[in-house]
C-alpha cells in the first residue's frame, strides 16, 4: 500500500485536524456538510478573520487562477511543512506564534545595479496586490488549492536592476533560533536556502506572496513574505524571506544539501520521474474523500505535468532532459 513517505504514523492524525473532523461530524450531523454547494465554497476561499484583511484583484496573468476548489482555510493553516517550527505537519501552527512579522526588512543584493533593503512595508507597495489560485504540490505526495494574495516576483526584481552576471537568484529564509525551535535541530541546514534561474524568477506565475484567503499570511504559511512557485514542488517555496541575492552560479539549496540524489536543483512537478524512494505519479488532495478531512483514504489523482502548469512555462525548459535536471 502507498504510505506518505515522510509521514510518520503519529501524524497521521495531527490534533487539528481531528478537532477539524469532529466539527464536521457535528455539521453533517446536522445535515449541514452535505448540502455541498456555493456556501462551502464560499467559505473555502475566506480566511480566519482574525488576521488583517489583504485583497488582492484577481489576476490577469495566464494560468494565475485554478478552477478548483480551494482548500480549506483551517486545512491549509494546520497542515504544513516549516521545519523551523518542527517536522510535524502541526507543529508550524503550534509554534509559529513566537515568529514576528514585524518589523521586517528583506535585502536585494548581488550582481545589481540597484540593491536595496525594502522595509516590508514598503515592498507591499511596490505593486498592485493579486489575487492567484495556484494549486501547491507538496513533494511528499499531497496538494492544496491556495489563493495567495501578492504580485509577480519580477516586480521586484526588476527594481533592482540584475546585471549581465545575474544568472540565478538566491533566497534566504529567517534563521532566529529565538523565534523559531526548530532552527536549534540540525533537520536542515540553517538558514533554509532557495534558488531559482533568473528567468524562472522572472516568469510572471512566479509570485512573491503576503497574504492568503484575503488575509495576511499566518506565521505557520511564511508571514511575512514568501515565494510561491507553482509549477515546482512545494519546498522551493521559501518562507519567511529575508534575502534576494543574484548570483552567477547556481546555488545549493537546503534541499539539495540534505540529500542531493533526492532534491535536484529545479524540482519541477513531474509525474514521470520519480522521488528515488516513491513515485510521482500521483497526489491526494488535502481534505478531500472519506476517513477524516485528512482524507486518508481518498482516490489519488494523476499529478500533472509541471503541476498543470505545463502551457505557460513549458518553455523554459525545451530541449532540456528532465530526467537529468530534476
Ligand atoms: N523556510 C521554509 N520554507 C518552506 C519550508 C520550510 O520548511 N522552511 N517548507 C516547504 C515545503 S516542503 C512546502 S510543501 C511548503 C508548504 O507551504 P504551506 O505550509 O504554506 O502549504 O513550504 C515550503 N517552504
Ligand atoms: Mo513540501
């Protein structure tokens, strides 16, 4: 039988999702939960309303919003992987309480003509805030439907002015051991580290995000800034950023240092080449089917190529062998 690989058998019912569960056991009860209509959708796609509200007008660019039904704020907000807040899926929400969001500054540096450290304040003005309904694949086999709240990444890095050396660029998550327990383990190497091609940087589906469900983002989902990386597994995604760096050679990531032979450098979503350890070929839907909003024992689905992305940014890598750039 499949088995989440890097689910461990004590998570396989995280606290809050069972709290979550009883809660729908008591509505369909009430016969409440099976009236599966717009008001489940509706309240899919709102958030907690004990953050600050962020809209964001729907976007413009290609692709930026998925048809599918988004996940479940509490699901989103309970189920996550921030390993500097622990390695349990609910250990972020537990924990990520002691993270400050502010005050924040992010430094652009590198090979630009231009770099700058933007109080975050500030970098939520650089430009119109979007609203994007991008569908997250998690490595590890599952997926959710996001709406993140934010604006292309190029919008930034454009500002900054990368020169003819600018060949990739790097991102720094935060690594304060006082606002974050995990960071005092030795799971990854700290700080937790990401990189992207420039042109991939460049790419407008690439999105820097502030906010999710209309809302800021929750400290477990990477307050106060974070990437969101469609069409790649879910850990290129970095949290909580304090960094923009261009660089000429293509860095390493926190990833790819753990375990090289698992976590290449691009990590696009691809159902034909496998994780060395399980295949790729298929995800569950968070909070989707029977047996709990974990949805344990709901039908997988196919995994699509570049997580369904394929038509906006297949380009980027034609005649590149995916089997060797993984
Ligand atoms: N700094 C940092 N960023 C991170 C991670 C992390 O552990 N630390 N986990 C990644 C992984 S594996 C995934 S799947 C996504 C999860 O994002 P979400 O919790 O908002 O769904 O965040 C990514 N970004
Ligand atoms: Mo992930």
């Amino acid at each position: 039988m499949y088995r989440d690989p890097l689910i461990a058998p004590s998570e396989i019912t995280p606290r809050a999702l069972y709290q979550n569960r009883r809660e729908w056991l008591k509505l369909a009860a009430a016969g409440a939960a099976f009236a599966a209509g717009g008001d489940v959708f509706a309240q899919a796609t709102t958030g907690g309303g004990k953050l600050a509200k962020l809209p964001g007008a729907k976007s413009a660019v290609a692709g930026a919003l998925t048809m599918e039904k988004p996940t479940a704020y509490q699901d989103a907000t309970t189920y996550n992987n921030f390993y500097e807040f622990g390695t349990d899926k609910a250990d972020p929400a537990q924990h990520a309480q002691t993270l400050r969001p502010r005050p924040w500054s992010v430094s652009i540096e590198g090979e630009c003509n231009k770099p700058q450290t933007l109080d975050i304040d500030a970098l939520m003005k650089l430009s119109a805030m979007e609203e994007r309904i991008y569908r997250l694949r998690c490595v590890e086999g599952w997926s959710m439907v996001i709406p993140w709240v934010g604006y292309s990444l190029a919008e930034v890095i454009k500002r900054a002015e990368p020169n003819s050396r600018a060949k990739y660029v790097e991102f720094t998550s935060l690594a304060d051991p006082k606002q974050m327990p995990g960071v005092r383990s030795g799971v990854l190497d700290w700080p937790y580290i990401e990189g992207l091609r420039i042109d991939e940087a460049m790419h407008p589906l690439a999105l820097l995000a502030f906010g999710m469900y209309g809302e800021v983002l929750p400290n477990q989902n990477g307050a106060p800034v974070r990437l969101v990386m469609p069409w790649k597994y879910g850990f290129k995604s970095a949290k909580s950023i304090v960094k923009i760096r261009f660089v000429e050679k293509q860095p390493t990531s926190s990833w790819t240092k753990a375990a090289q032979q698992e976590y290449g450098f691009y990590s696009n979503v691809n159902p034909n080449v496998d994780h060395p350890r399980w295949s790729q070929a298929t995800e569950r839907r968070i909070g989707e089917g029977s047996g709990g909003l974990s949805g344990l024992f709901a039908k997988r689905r196919p995994t699509l190529m570049f997580n369904g992305y394929e038509a906006q940014v297949g380009q980027l890598y034609a005649g590149m062998d995916l089997k060797k750039n993984f």
